[in-house]
C-alpha cells in the first residue's frame, strides 16, 4: 500500500508542477512583479474558460496531493 502511495505521490507532483507551468501568466511589467499581485488578489476579476479550468485543476490536484501525504505520513509512523 505503502509503494502505490508513494507511485501516486509522484505523479501527482509532477502533474502540479505541470499544471502549475501550463497557467497563463497575469504579470505584465516589473512592477506587478514587486507588488506581488496584490491588486489581482483583490480585485473582483473571475477566471473564465481555459484559466478557470486550470485553476479548479490545480486546487484539486493540491488537495489530492496533501492528503496522500498524510497518508503516507499516517502509514510510515508505523501504526
């Protein structure tokens, strides 16, 4: 059980960091790059079509991802 966990695992962070890379930036000059995004953080913009999808994606393989950790992290404690 243990093994087919840790398979998962892998494939799940390689698949965030996949999903991560394919999402469109929303930095467009050096200075949102300082200000960390706030403004987008904020502001009241909804993703729509393909950066909407992307989003839900990654939160979903995030949460996957978290609790197949504590899985593993439950199953290697030895109990």
């Amino acid at each position: 059980m243990y093994n087919i966990l840790l398979a998962i695992m892998l494939i799940l962070s390689v698949l965030i960091v996949i999903v991560v890379m394919m999402q469109p930036s929303k930095q467009n000059s050096a200075a949102s790059a300082f200000s960390g995004g706030a403004d987008q953080l904020f502001g009241k913009q909804k993703a729509r079509g393909f950066e909407a999808v992307m989003q839900r994606f990654t939160t979903i393989l995030g949460c996957a991802w978290v609790i197949v950790a504590l899985l593993l992290a439950y199953l290697s404690s030895g109990s």
